[in-house]
C-alpha cells in the first residue's frame, strides 16, 4: 500500500466521521482545514480568513438547503466572535495556531 493511498483512506475516514458533525461545526473544521494547509506559520489576517471561509462555504454548505446554510453560517461565526476579535489578528497569531482555535470552537457548536 502506498502512501498517498494510506493517505486517501485517512482522509476518507476524517470525512465520514465529519459526516455526524452540525454543518456549523463541519464548515469550522473546513476552514480549519484550509487555513492549516496553506502557510500555517504565517499570521493570519482578515482577507485570508475570509477566503477560507468562501471555500469552506462551497465546499460544504452549497450541499445544504438555504435555511440551512443560513443558520449554520451564524453559529460558526457566533463561535467565532472570540477568535475573530481584531486583537487576536493584530497579534499576529499564525494560521495554525487560528486552525487549533477553529477546531476547539468548532466542538462547542
């Protein structure tokens, strides 16, 4: 077995497992995603946490009916207030760091 299909197996079961989640808290773990995959040490900042967020949406909600995108969208970002506070940016926190926060956050909705 190669690496990249262990890879594709592992990636198969973190999806399925995500399955079972709120789709408030599956769209946080995609943005977690993509923000842990593209330059994680690097800080985070508004623009890059907003594009996330546009391809996360894509991804995962444009499946659910608008009612249900709608409301998701609102508890992912209620959960973000915290996280999403200018200061936090300001400090230059790295989009690893706001990925873990994502994740955490993403347990609570």
């Amino acid at each position: 077995m190669t690496h990249r299909t262990q890879l594709s197996q592992a990636e198969e079961h973190l999806r399925r497992a995500r399955e079972n989640l709120t789709v408030a808290a599956q769209l946080l773990y995609a943005v977690a995603d993509i923000i842990s995959e593209h330059q994680p040490e690097q800080p985070i900042g508004t623009m890059a946490l907003g594009l996330a967020f546009s391809a996360a949406g894509v991804d995962v909600l444009a499946q659910y009916p608008r009612a249900v995108r709608d409301h998701a969208l609102l508890r992912a970002l209620s959960a973000l207030v915290p996280l999403a506070d200018k200061d936090v940016i300001a400090q230059g926190i790295t989009g690893g760091e706001y990925a873990l926060r994502l994740r955490l956050a993403a347990k609570a909705v």
